[in-house]
C-alpha cells in the first residue's frame, strides 16, 4: 500500500531516522537506517540533547511527540 503522498515519499519516511527532539527545536538531524541507528541517535541526543538525557537519567519519563513542520 502506499500513502498519500506516494512511493517515493514513503521510501524517505521509512529509510530514515529522526530526533524529535531537534525537530521540536527547528532543527534537523536525521540517518538513513542500518543495524546501529540506535547507537548513533544515542550518540547524537548524548552530545545535543544533554538535558534530556540526564532528566531519563533522574527517573523522568520521555513520551516522544511527533512535530508537524
């Protein structure tokens, strides 16, 4: 099946990666998928995101929101 927005828009959603985090920010960052993409999105959000990083540390719960450019 494919969505609304056609074949090739759907190889870009479902081959890549993102951080919310940076998109909530207006920001970009995102990787093409591959068998270590989580390793390197917590590489990423380490280095970018250290707020959020240390409030999961301290027990806070994170619920990632989709954000509509």
């Amino acid at each position: 099946m494919t969505g609304a927005f056609g074949a090739a828009a759907d190889l870009h959603e479902v081959g890549r990666v993102w951080c919310n985090l940076c998109r909530a920010e207006g920001d970009t960052f995102e990787i093409a998928r591959s068998e270590d993409e989580m390793d390197v999105m917590q590489r990423h959000s380490l280095m970018r995101h250290p707020e959020h990083e240390a409030a999961l540390r301290a027990g806070q719960r994170y619920e990632p929101v989709e954000v509509m450019p």
